[in-house]
C-alpha cells in the first residue's frame, strides 16, 4: 500500500471516529481508545445534569462533544490526541 492510500485511510478513520463522537467517547471507542470511557461517562453526567438540574449543563455538553470530535480525529489521523 502506498503512503498516500495509508495517509487517506487515517483520514477517514479520522472522519468516522468524529462523526461517531455526536455522543462524546463513542468515536474513542471505535479506534480502541480507552479514554472513550472517560468521555462517555462525563458527557452521560452532563446531559443528566443538564435534563434535570442544571440546563447550561447541556451546552457544556456540546461544547465537549465537538472537543471529542476533535479528539477522536486527531487520533484517528495522526495517532494521539490533543492532550
């Protein structure tokens, strides 16, 4: 395989764990990343939070899922997160 095919499969890779990130961690999950866990379980605290407590919670809660997307991209294309 080529390098440029290897540098475009990351890139979907990348596409596909940001685009499963709607729900922050599960973009994690899917390149076998075991933060994705961490970002599941804050991101279910902060939309029940949000539903029932707290509703800026819920815009926090955006806020981390586009982070996780990018997280999971970063990932997905060049092999480590953002942090």
């Amino acid at each position: 395989m080529s390098e440029l095919d290897d540098e475009r499969e990351k890139t979907w890779y990348g596409i596909g764990a940001a685009t499963l990130s709607v729900i922050a961690g599960m973009g994690h999950l899917y390149l076998g990343v075991s933060r994705g866990y961490w970002f599941i379980a804050s991101g279910v605290v902060m939309l029940i939070i949000g539903e029932w407590y707290w509703h800026v919670a819920t815009w926090i809660y955006i806020q981390f899922a586009i982070f996780a997307a990018f997280d999971a991209f970063s990932f997905g294309k060049r092999g480590h997160g953002l942090f």
